[in-house]
C-alpha cells in the first residue's frame, strides 16, 4: 500500500512521523525545502510536487481549511479512481457535497495543540484521541475499513458521524470554547491587577486562546454559522446556572467532567 501525505505541518508532519516504519510506502510532499529535508528521516519519497502521490491507494490532504478545497479539486487530476482520499480539516461540511472523481472520506483528528508546522509535530499526537470520519450514503464500507486500520495506526479511536452534525459539534466543544478562552482574556484585559493576579486557573481557561492564528480565522470564515449558534447556547447556560438550582446543576456537571477524562486527560467517554 502507497500512502500520500500532503502538506507536512502540525497535522501533517505528526501523521507521517506516526506512519513511518510501518508496512507500507510514504509519500510525502510539502512546499518547503527544510520540511522536506526533516521528512527524508521517515520516508525516501519526499517531493514539492503534488504529481508525485499520483500512484497513492491513500491520500491524505493536511492543508489548512481554506486551502483544502483548492487541493482536493488538483487532486482530480492527478489520483486514480480507486484512490482514497482524505483531509483533516476541522470542518466538514462544505468539503462533502461535492462529488470527486476518486473516494473521498472526509476525516478531523480530535487532537492539535497550539503549535504550528513540521517542527511542532509528534509520532504520539494521535494516541488516544478521537478521529471522526464523515463518509456519505456513497462510502464503500470496504473503504470506511481501509481508512479506519491506517487511522488506527496511528493509535486513534475511529468515530463515525455527519459532516453537518460534526461541524455543530466541534462548534460547541472546540471552536466556541475558542472564541470564548479570547473573550475572557480580552475582558481580563481591563485590569492590569487582574492579569498580574492571573495564575494557573486563568492558564488553563485561556490555553484555546493561543490556537494558531489562520486556523482560528478558517474556523470562524468556515463554521461561523454554528459557532453564533453555539455562543447563544452558552448564553442560555450562563442565564440558568444562575438560579436556584445552581448546587445541583454544577454536582451534575462535575461527576460528568470526572467520567469523561482518564488521568492521562484523554475523553474516555465512549
Ligand atoms: P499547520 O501546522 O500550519 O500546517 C499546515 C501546513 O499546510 C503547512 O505547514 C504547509 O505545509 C501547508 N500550507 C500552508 N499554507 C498553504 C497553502 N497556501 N497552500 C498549500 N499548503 C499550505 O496547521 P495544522 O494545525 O497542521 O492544520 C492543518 C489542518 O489540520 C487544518 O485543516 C486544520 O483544520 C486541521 N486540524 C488542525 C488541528 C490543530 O489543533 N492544529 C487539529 C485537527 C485538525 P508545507 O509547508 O509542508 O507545504
């Protein structure tokens, strides 16, 4: 099996690193020279050129969001029919519509940090983290399991869902809480005792805040719709925390919270 990777950043770049020595061929292909340089420790077929994954039963595009749609209409003409082909983009729904001349599977690892391209990346990003898979009624189940065993390779658990109902999803439990982790440090800044004061709690509440700049924007430009609908939901919570059942609710949320997180901080909630 010939196994493309395109675009060697965060996601990228920890994809490869995680495939590498295993029993198939890699091909990796990125626009800059030290990234290719860096690659050839994990594969010898490293190329600028896209053209180079043409022979690829697998692809995997690793682009940032805006720049996926673009990749996955070149690819038309370089991968055969048979070809799987993925992204990872953080944002489904506006890539399935489309019909491809090859297999798509639309596909977003529920794990990034902060950080940004190749240097950032790690063979242990994946491990224990969810990767959502977005096949439509079209989806071969043939290929959903071809997807799903070099998915799990890379020590991630496979979670199948709607395009459109993983992008409201992410909206609530990443995207959102984004928005919001920028708004709290932004608010803060109002008091410069505030900030001086800020320890560890603040840390944590504020740690989204950092997320790279253009992915943040993609995620805005790209689930906008569902982030709005997501900060109105988190209005209405913020309302009704603030009653008299305030104990109750936040018992409840607690021993979710507990549920939900291994020590490790993996969601093990299945
Ligand atoms: P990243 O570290 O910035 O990597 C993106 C890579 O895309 C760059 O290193 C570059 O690779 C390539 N690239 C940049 N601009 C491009 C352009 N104009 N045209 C073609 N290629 C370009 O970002 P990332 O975090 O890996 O994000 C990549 C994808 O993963 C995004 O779709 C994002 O939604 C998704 N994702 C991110 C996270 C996260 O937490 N960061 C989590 C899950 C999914 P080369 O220099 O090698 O060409």
């Amino acid at each position: 099996m010939r196994i493309g990777i395109i675009a060697l950043g965060l996601i990228g770049g920890s994809l490869l690193k995680a495939l590498s020595g295993k029993d198939f061929e890699l091909v990796a292909v990125s626009r800059d020279k030290t990234t290719l340089k860096a690659a050839k420790s994990y594969t010898d077929n490293v190329s600028d050129d896209i053209s180079a994954i043409k022979d690829c039963d697998m692809v995997f595009v690793c682009t940032p969001i805006s720049k996926t749609s673009e990749m996955l209409d070149k690819l038309e003409k370089i991968v055969s029919e048979d070809c799987i082909v993925t992204d990872v983009a953080s944002v489904k729904g506006f890539l399935s519509s489309k019909k491809r001349p090859y297999k798509f599977i639309g596909s977003h690892p529920m794990a990034g940090t902060e950080n940004k391209r190749f240097k950032a990346s790690s063979p242990e990003l994946f491990k224990g983290a969810k990767w959502v898979i977005t096949p439509t009624i079209d989806t071969m189940i043939d290929d959903i399991e071809k997807l799903k065993n070099i998915i799990e390779m890379t020590g991630a658990d496979l979670i199948l869902a709607d395009a459109n109902e993983h992008d409201e999803a992410v909206a609530l439990i990443s995207h959102m809480p984004m928005l919001v982790a920028q708004a709290i440090f932004k608010t803060a800044t109002n008091s410069d005792l505030a900030l001086e004061l800020a320890a560890s709690g603040f840390r944590d509440m504020t740690r989204l805040a950092m997320t790279n700049t253009e992915l943040a924007q993609d995620m805005m430009t790209y689930n906008g719709q569902n982030i709005k609908k997501a900060c109105n939901m988190l209005s209405d919570s913020l309302s009704s925390l603030q009653d008299k059942s305030y104990v109750d609710t936040i018992t409840a949320i607690k021993a979710l919270r507990e549920r939900m997180y291994s020590t490790e901080g993996k969601n093990i909630l299945k």
